[in-house]
C-alpha cells in the first residue's frame, strides 16, 4: 500500500520565493499536493506576497513565531481571501489566544502541548 501525500510544508528555503511557487504549481499540476508556506509567513507582508503570487494552497502561522496580534491580522486575511490556514499555537499561548477569541470561528482546533520543561 503506497502512501499518497495531500500536503508539502514549506519544501524550499525561507526566502526561495521562486522555488516555492515552483513546487506549488508543480505539485498541483502533477499530483494534487497542495504546498503550505510555513518559514515563508513570518508577516502580514509574507501572506500577501504569497496570496498576490499564488504560492502556497495553505498559510501555516505559528503564534510563537509572529505574536498574537500579526497572528489574528494573518487569519483575516487568510480567512477572507479563502486561503486554508494551519494554526499551530503551543498550550502554554493558547489561553491568551482563547480569552482574544480567537479560536470561536473555527471548525478545528489542534493544541500542541510542549516537550520543553
């Protein structure tokens, strides 16, 4: 039994914008893997490059990575323009996140517990 993958999180360098618009329409056009920028969406600006060019199916935003407020500004972009969105928010951020209500709009919500101590 083959594996099939659905999704490819962020195959390229951080700043390969060319490289990951490769990959996405490559990876659509022959297999129907959809691509999620990860590294690439460190800010606002980062989801508009990657939305105005088409480079990724899915938008990973990382709390941690850009704060709460770049966060929920990233998610009403995405979320307006339709674009699928991975929201990985560690336990320990979650709560601040949750009391912003953030999460009431959502279908799915994943918490990640941390391995660090």
């Amino acid at each position: 039994m083959g594996v099939i993958p659905v999704l490819l999180e962020q195959p390229v360098h951080r700043d390969d914008w060319e490289g990951l618009d490769h990959v996405n329409h490559f990876g659509k056009a022959k297999y129907g893997v959809s691509v999620a920028a990860d590294e690439s969406c460190q800010s606002l600006a980062d989801v508009k490059k990657i939305v105005e060019g088409e480079l990724a199916d899915v938008i990973n935003v990382k709390l941690a990575k850009v704060g709460v407020l770049c966060s929920l500004e990233i998610i009403k972009v995405a979320r307006t323009l339709r674009l699928n969105l991975i929201l990985v928010v560690w336990l320990k951020l979650a709560i601040g996140f949750a009391l912003l209500g953030a999460f009431k709009k959502y279908d799915h919500i994943y918490l990640l517990k941390s391995k660090q101590k």
